[in-house]
C-alpha cells in the first residue's frame, strides 16, 4: 500500500472437467475373428502408417511367384492376411429395409463428406454436426466412443457440458439421415455404452467399396493376375477425391480417423503404383498417385513410386522438381537424406529411366549377396523365437498406462494397414522396460510366430549403442539362419529378416534405444508384427516417418508407489512392536503413513522404491521408521539411492544420459538445480545460463530429449526430484562459485524485472523501482495485463522463493521491494496469508538492515493483508508505526499514504469519523505531491465514509468530483468504487432499483480491470440487492457466479457465499 491505492487486478479463470466415461469393454469374438485380428495404434497423425520400405525391396525376390518373375501390389502372404478386420464385402451391419422412409442413402468420405438422397445432396447441418457424422463415417461402420467425439470437437479443452453437446449432435445427425425416424427407434446411428455407430451397408459407403475393390485386386494378384488386380485398384482409386473428411465446413479435418483413412489410400497407391510400373500403362494412376504423395512427403517408397511414374510417363525434370522438393522437406522437418530407396529412383531417373523399368528394377535390382541371402532363409531350419525377458511376479501400478496402451494398439484389429509401432519414453529410473515386458507378456498369445527382444544399450556405462547390423545378425541367428548365410551389409540383413516376417505375426520388443536412427533399420514390413521400443529419448521421427504411437512414462501416482511398496516389504519390514504393514491393513483397513512418507522420499520413481524395497529386505531387522529417517537424513542428495551396481545405483544410471549430452547442455543441467522452484520457464532459464533465448532452447530440447527436463507446459520446464538432486552434486563438484553465485544474480534479476513490467500492466499505478540489468538477463515476454495476470499466477510461489532467498543472502532492499511490486496483484486475488507470512519475513529484515524506507513500506503492506484478514488491531499498529517513521524521516508522500491506510482501518472497523479525518490529512498532504489520480482515490474515499453518516448529497458531490479525476487517469478500479458509493448511498435513501443499476455499472468497471476481490464483492452485493427486491433470479446467478470466482481463486467468504445460496434455495422451496 504505497502512496497510490493498494488494489490490483485479475482474471476469472474456471476449470471444468467433464467426465466422458470409461472405455466400454471390448465385445467377445468368434475364434475365428480374434485369430485374424491385430492390436495396433490409434493416432495416426502425419505418420506412415505401413512401414519403411528403405532398402527392403531385397525381400522382393523371396516373395514374389518365382515361375512369372512379375511383382504383385502385395505379396502373396500378406495379401492373405492384410484384409480390413470388417469385410466390407459383408457390409457393417445395417439392417436392411426402408430406414423410416430415409431414400436410398448414399455417403462418400474419401474426400469432402457428401450423403445423397435418391440422388440429391443432403444439407449436413453446422460445422460440428458435420464432424460428428464425418468421424462416425470414418469408422465404417465400427464404435466410436463419446470420449473420442469430445476430443475431436474440442481436443484438451472441452466445455462443461460437451458429453450433452455429442448428444445433441448424434441426435441431429439421426434427424438428417432418417427425418421420419419414430423416436426411441432403432435407426442406422446405434448407441450403447458411451458409444455410437453408424449402421451402413457395404454397397452405401464409399469407404467400404473402396476397401472392397482393394481386398479383391490383392486375391487377384496374389493369384498371378496382376493385370485384373491392378484394374480394380484404379477403380478403387478412382473413388478417391482428396484427404479423408476434407471440407471447409469441417473444423478439423487432421483427426487421427481421417489420417488413417488417408494412409490406408497412400498405401493402395504405392500398391498400385507398382504394379502399373510393371504393366507398362502409368496413365490410369497418374494423377492420383501424385495427388495422394502430395498429403505425404515424408513417405520416401511413396515419393520413389512418383519419381518412377513421372518417368514412365516422360516427365523426366518433374521428377527432378520432386526429388528435391521431397529432400528439402526431409532435411527441415526430419533432419535427414532421402533412405536408398528414395535415393535410387532418384538415381535411375537421372539415368534416363534405366531404373524406372520395372522388370529391371524387381528382377535384377538384387545383389548377388542377397539372392544367397533370400536362398539361404528359404533353406534354413527355422526356430520360434521365445525371448521376452521374465515377468515380474509382481507388478502393480501403472494400470492406466497399461489400458491406454492396449486402447491404443487396439484400431489396427479393424485396419491392419500399418505396422503397429510403439515408443515408450521416460526419465531413467521410471520403469520402461518392466512396463514394456509386462505388456508384451499379455500379448504373447497374438503373436504365436515368436517374440524377440533385444537391450540395443542407448544408454549405457560403455557408452557405445549397439549396431543395428548386429542387432539383426542376433535376430537372423535366434531363428535359426546359420552365421555362414548371413549377408554382410546392413540393407541384406534387413532384406533377409523382413522376409522372414512377411506373413508372421512376431511380437519385437526394441528395448533402450538411443535414437531414432538406431531404430529405424530394425523395423520389419509386415502389419502383423507388433514393435515395442523404450528409450529416455522421446522418439519424435518415428511418430513422423511411421506413425508410432509416443507413450511418455512418469513417475508412480501415490497410490501405486504404497501398493509397490506394500507388494515387496508389507509381508516382512516392521513398523514398529513387530507389526507389518500387512497386520495394519487386515486389523485396521488403512495403511501406514510411513508408507506414503517413503513414497514421496523416493520421488514415487519405481527404480528408487526398489533400492529402497531390496535394502529393506537385506536388513529386515530395519523398521520402516528408521528407513525413512535415513531418507530424510540424504534429503538434496543420492545418498540415499547408492547401490553395488552400476545397473541399479541411481548415479550411475543418471549419468548414462549426462554423458551424452553437449558441453553447454551439461552445464545447463547442472545450473538448473538452482532454480527457485519445481518448474522454471525458458526465459529463466535463458537468464540462468546468460545464453540469448534461441540458442537456450537448443540446449533445452537437448535436455527434454534425454529425459533429464521435462517440459511441464507450455514454454515450462522441470525434471525429477532426484535427478534435480543428481543435478546440483554435479553443479558443486564442477561449477565455482563464483559461476554460481553469478548464475543466481541473473537468475533473481529475471523475477525481479519481469515482476516490475508485469505489475506495471496490471496495476498502473503500482510502486516502480530502478535495477541495474545484468548482461544476459531475459525478462518475461508481456504484451498486456492478461499475460502479466499469467505470469504472476504461474510464478507466484517462485516470487516467494527468490523473496526469501534474497533476505536470506542480506539483500534487504530487493527482498522487500519485489514483495511490494507483487503485492498490489496478489492482494487483489486475495492471496493474504501466504504473503502475511513473507511480508513480515521482509519486515524483520528491513528492520534489521536500517531499512526506514523499507520498513515504512513493508509496514503500510503488511497492514493491508492483515486488514484484509480482519485483524484490525494488528493492522492499526503497523500503520501508526508507519506513520511514525515517515514523520521522523520528514517523508510527505509516506505520511500522506499512511493516513490513507489508517482511514481504511478505521472505516473498517466502522469509526468514519476517525476515517474522514485521517482521509483529510491524506489529502492535504498529498496536495505538494501533484499526483491527480491521488487526488481522485483519496475523494472516493471520503465519499463513502461521508455516506456512511448518512450525509448523501456530500458524499455525491465528492464521487463527481473523484470521477472526474479517476476517467482522466483510466483508474477503474476506483471508478467502479465510486458507482458503488453511489449504489449503497442509493441503498440507504430507499431506491433499490437505481442501487442495482450503480451495481452493474461497477461489475462492468471491475471485469475490464481483471480484479477479482472487488467482482466478488460486488456480485454478493447485487445478490443481496436483488433478494430485497425479490428477484431470486437475479440474485442466485449473482452468486453462483461469485461462487465460481471464489473456487478458482481460494479468496475468502465462500461460506458466507454458501450460507445465502442456502438460504435463497429454502425460500424458493
């Protein structure tokens, strides 16, 4: 509370969770169909769907009808088990009739989605009616859950009511269908269980006649009629009139569904790219082919097919033009060349089409390595391969996880049109590989041709990953290829083991990879092989390039780490008197506190809780109260966390992704134990580090990408408890301090300026005070009040650290002066009692220190919280000692705000004559200082105290005189406090109708300056306006409203709020 008034601003900010419901349970199967089904992804976004076909065209020789020597659009194995889960030549079960009188219906959704009715274009309705009938369309057929509905209309951010919303919307659809549908009849949209279908025949989508055609060409070809097979694939390409879903009315059209769809053509046109290749007549697929490698160029054996085409047709340069238009792309967005394959056609285009024979390229193109590579697997004794590492017999936790991953290998039952990929990252120590051998345990009945696993050693105590050559040299062996048959080159081996699983369903687990080039060559071409990879690296490219689902593994909920550790110590470690957890569970029904204790010691990191739970069981005569006052005895450290193995000692696991990292990132892990709080944002990091802000997030994506940061939201960043620990002993072992002491003077001159620029937004008059800026300190990117509001909210507790850390290290007057910058805003939210607490904290120093003009200020400012709180008293004493200083130090400006603060004391405690006065001083004093805005706060005051005596037409004339003052100035705030002068003034005279009417006008002035305290303040008071009037109306959805400002925020008087919510509900009854 400084010489201007102590009020701030705010933002109304409500969270809703809407609970869609849980996953219906999957529908039994015949035998026949579970056998024929895969368990695959469901986000498909920007990803090849199928698999990479870089050098894998070597197992061409081993697949293809070897008496006709001619490729097919698949190759025979795979035609056979490639089909879409639903025949679509047996339709989606529809039941057939006149539908209530609907036409015949006819629905296209491989492009815009079109429904026609006897021939006439249906209107779909508005843009989200028409999502909802896109997505059920996409499905063919299949369910679609209401929680997929929400995320496709809204994704992260869905309203309240958006499960209502998906009904309505389903029922709309059904209206537009079936108009004369009779209500509650069965119609062609079903719902059951928190989903929806769209009941269609096969010969009414033009999805399903697509897949028809397609199956059909591929029995065809498999049969050597490649020519036959390849027409009803120009057929089926033909339906094709752009990306799946794709309209202008539609708000998105790159949902998961839509891009699975678009995949699924991509790879019909591979096919059949091919396969008019070979036919000699390119014209038929052309265009579409093009229009279809346009959606996605990152599919190199897509890009390779168009190349060729181009060629065949005679469009040598515009093959060129592509090529480097593709390896541009490649090179930005990925990061790479072109693979072989791509490579080659470019080759052979360069040549004048020496490689865009077909014959030349499907017969001849092998290596005579690789001819004795295919011979020797035909030839060999093969062996099912077994090699999952032991499940745990215990596993608990990670449920959720589990589920969402099964949910999401799940679509590719119905597709079976992509390899299912998926990529599991996580900080070391979190649990990848158990959680990865657990799931692959529950699905080795899907895949009876064997299991391969593999640690490619990423991260590892040698330091070097292992090779993908030898990787599939272990592969190759394991199923029984004798060591003299296998090829040499890397591109051979893959020919070979791709070969080799064509047609198998083999379960391949790729655990602790480096990176997404150590992968990349391990991934076979068939759809009914399953890969599961783990790595500390987020695997982005292979999300892009194969469409591989990305699981990101976080520490254990609380839950789950007391059941790890009741599952491995509740049987044997003691609590005390010889009790186990166990005996407290059976007698009791409740566990051990201690449990959650250790739990949170550990940071709920499953390897922690493991060295915790193995050294309880080596010393079981240690009780669980003397492990956890180890714990908190190594507390900052890995003390705790030791063990006689590299293997399991968390410093040596640590120090497997520390050692990779760049000199610059390793210096930016270690200085990020400094940070003030749990998460630190970019530009205080960039600040940390004194590095400009572009080059700081290199370093940062370096950090993310090794798990050692994670990034917590947007532009926000944090890491793990112990690997913060790990962190700041490597930080004490190799930076000096004098390289530490610097990092934090930049560090809390980053708060300390951001504060400043966002208090200035939010409260225009708030008290300013000079800095020095040190080289390499980066402030907060603010552009208004609503990113300064942001930034204050998120970085609120940090404020209170860097507070406290500034008084401890004897920096008394930038301690209390960034408590006072914030304290206007954090006021206005009511935040009192934390900053009672760090106020009196700048207090006790400022007094220490001599601070006079501290400790006047941090008195005026810890008066307004505990005023604020109610405790007068208090707040009256810190006032007069305020006052007492500023006289002693002649300052004017002090005594003038002292009086002011003493004038809202006493008006509080209902002495407005004692308000008057002190409001009087202030004036006059203030006088001297020119400050008109003042001037403006100073007279709204006196304006309500003389109301308050009932002297009205005194207390008008003062609110013109304030409002005249306050609109030159833009202070909101304090005209919004005028119009409820003027209301309550009103109140007290009998005219509650025009008292309403000063209330809206003050709600209105309140809501633009974002001040949350005087919203609620003022709601409460039209609801007890309103009641007098008997507008219960009015006055609950005032409330209400309050109500849901107060839950947002903590401020006080939610009871109060409740109590007339109560009240007001028994006077309706």
């Amino acid at each position: 509370m400084g010489v201007t008034d102590p009020v701030g601003s705010g933002v109304d900010h409500q969270v809703f969770i809407a609970h869609l419901g849980e996953v219906p349970p999957e529908r039994p199967e015949r035998e026949d169909q579970a056998r024929n089904r895969l368990f695959p992804t469901t986000r498909m976004v920007g990803a090849r769907v199928t698999f990479d076909l870089r050098t894998a065209r070597h197992q061409g020789a081993a697949q293809r009808t070897v008496s006709s020597g001619r490729p097919t659009l698949r190759t025979a194995s795979r035609l056979r088990r490639c089909r879409p889960a639903a025949d679509p030549r047996r339709g989606c079960g529809l039941v057939t009739g006149n539908h209530h009188n609907a036409g015949v219906l006819r629905f296209e959704v491989l492009g815009p989605v079109r429904v026609r009715r006897d021939g006439i274009e249906v209107d779909l309705g508005p843009a989200q009616q028409h999502m909802v009938l896109a997505l059920l369309l996409a499905r063919a057929g299949q369910p679609v859950t209401l929680a997929e509905f929400v995320d496709l209309l809204w994704g992260e951010h869905p309203p309240p009511t958006a499960v209502n919303v998906v009904h309505r919307h389903v029922g709309a659809v059904r209206r537009v269908l079936e108009p004369a549908l009779p209500p509650r009849s069965a119609g062609r949209v079903v719902g059951s269980a928190g989903e929806y279908r769209l009941r269609v025949a096969a010969d009414e989508l033009d999805l399903t006649r697509f897949r028809a055609l397609v199956a059909r060409g591929r029995d065809l070809a498999a049969q050597g009629r490649l020519a036959d097979g390849l027409s009803l694939a120009v057929q089926a390409l033909n339906m094709w009139r752009g990306p799946c879903a794709d309209s202008r009315e539609l708000l998105r059209s790159d949902y998961p569904a839509f891009t699975l769809v678009d995949r699924e053509c991509a790879e019909v046109a591979r096919e059949a790219a091919e396969a008019a290749l070979y036919a000699g007549d390119v014209h038929p697929v052309l265009a579409t082919v093009l229009a279809i490698a346009d959606l996605f160029p990152l599919d190199e054996a897509l890009q390779a097919q168009t190349l060729l085409l181009l060629e065949a047709d005679g469009r040598r340069a515009e093959a060129v033009t592509r090529y480097e238009r593709v390896r541009s792309y490649l090179a930005d967005e990925l990061g790479t060349d072109p693979d072989d394959e791509l490579r080659r056609a470019y080759d052979g285009v360069l040549r004048r089409g020496s490689a865009a024979v077909p014959t030349g390229r499907l017969t001849v193109g092998i290596h005579a390595e690789d001819e004795s590579a295919a011979s020797g697997l035909r030839l060999a004794g093969l062996i099912r391969p077994a090699q999952l590492p032991a499940d745990l017999p215990f596993f608990t936790g990670r449920d959720e996880l589990i589920r969402q991953m099964m949910n999401m290998l799940r679509v590719h039952r119905d597709t079976r049109t992509a390899m299912p990929l998926l990529a599991i990252d996580g900080i070391p120590g979190s649990g990848k590989t158990t959680c990865v051998v657990h799931l692959a345990h529950q699905l080795v009945d899907l895949y009876p041709d064997g299991q391969l696993y593999i640690d490619l050693q990423g991260f590892h105590p040698r330091g070097k990953a292992v090779e993908p050559l030898d990787v599939l040299g272990c592969f190759l062996g394991s199923i029984g290829v004798p060591e003299k048959n296998l090829p040499h080159s890397l591109d051979a081996r893959l020919g070979m083991a791709r070969s080799y699983l064509a047609g198998r369903r083999v379960l391949i687990v790729l655990d602790n990879a480096r990176d997404t080039e150590q992968v990349r060559p391990l991934l076979p071409g068939s759809a009914d092989c399953l890969v599961l990879v783990t790595s500390r690296n987020r695997l982005d490219g292979l999300a892009t390039a194969y469409g591989a689902h990305l699981v990101s593994m976080d520490v254990l909920s609380p839950g789950e780490a007391r059941s790890f550790l009741l599952s491995c110590i509740g049987a044997v470690v003691t609590v005390g008197d010889d009790v186990t957890p166990n005996d407290i569970v059976e007698q009791s029904g409740q566990l051990p506190p201690i449990l959650d204790e250790i739990a949170e010691l550990c940071g709920r990191l499953p390897l922690a809780l493991a060295l915790v739970a193995g050294r309880a069981l080596e010393h079981p005569d240690r009780g669980l109260t003397d492990i956890a006052r180890e714990l908190r005895a190594a507390q900052g450290t890995l003390d705790g966390f030791a063990a006689h193995t590299n293997e399991t000692d968390l410093r040596a696991i640590f120090s497997w992704s520390y050692q990779l990292l760049s000199a610059p990132a390793a210096q930016l892990f270690r200085l990020l134990s400094l940070r003030a709080g749990r998460e630190i944002s970019l530009p205080a990091i960039a600040s940390l580090v004194g590095l400009p802000m572009r080059q700081c997030r290199d370093l940062v994506g370096e950090l993310v990408r090794t798990s050692l940061l994670s990034q917590r939201g947007p532009g926000r960043y944090g890491s793990h408890d112990l690997i913060r620990s790990y962190a700041r002993e490597l930080c004490h072992e190799f930076d000096a301090e004098p390289v530490r002491r610097a990092a934090l003077r930049r560090l809390h001159q980053h708060y300390r300026l951001s504060a400043y620029r966002a208090s200035g937004f939010v409260t225009p008059y708030a008290r300013t005070f000079t800095i020095d800026r040190t080289d390499g300190v980066v402030v907060a990117d603010l552009a208004d009040a609503t990113d300064a509001i942001r930034w204050l909210s998120t970085e609120r507790k940090v404020l209170e650290v860097v507070i406290q850390r500034l008084v401890d290290a004897g920096e008394t007057g930038p301690a209390w002066q960034l408590a006072l910058a914030v304290w206007d805003f954090l006021e206005t939210y009511g935040w009192w009692h934390d900053w009672t607490d760090t106020l009196s904290r700048c207090l006790a120093a400022a007094d220490a220190a001599g601070d006079r003009l501290g400790g006047i200020q941090v008195r005026r400012g810890l008066a307004g919280a505990l005023r604020a709180l109610e405790d007068h008293d208090q707040a009256q004493r810190h006032l007069i000692d305020a006052l007492e200083l500023a006289v002693a130090a002649n300052d004017v400006a002090e005594q003038a705000a002292s009086h002011r603060d003493l004038g809202q004391v006493t008006a509080a405690r209902g002495d407005s004559q004692a308000a008057i006065d002190h409001y009087g001083q202030s004036l006059r004093l203030s006088e001297s200082l020119g400050d008109e805005t003042y001037r403006g706060m100073i007279l709204s005051h006196l304006a309500q105290a003389w109301a308050e005596l009932g002297a009205h037409q005194r207390s008008a004339e003062l609110v013109e005189q304030a409002r005249l003052l306050l609109e030159e100035c833009g202070d909101l705030v304090s005209l919004g406090r005028c119009q409820e002068i003027l209301a309550a003034s009103q109140l007290r005279q009998g005219d509650p109708r025009s008292a309403l009417t000063h209330l809206a006008n003050a709600l209105e002035l309140y809501r633009k300056s974002h001040s949350r305290v005087f919203v609620v303040d003022c709601l409460i008071r039209t609801g007890d306006v309103a009641v007098a009037l008997g507008d219960h109306t009015t006055a609950r959805d005032a409330w209400e409203e309050a109500g849901a400002v107060l839950r947002d925020t903590g401020l006080l008087r939610l009871g109060e709020l409740r109590d007339r919510l109560s009240r007001l509900a028994q006077a309706d009854a």
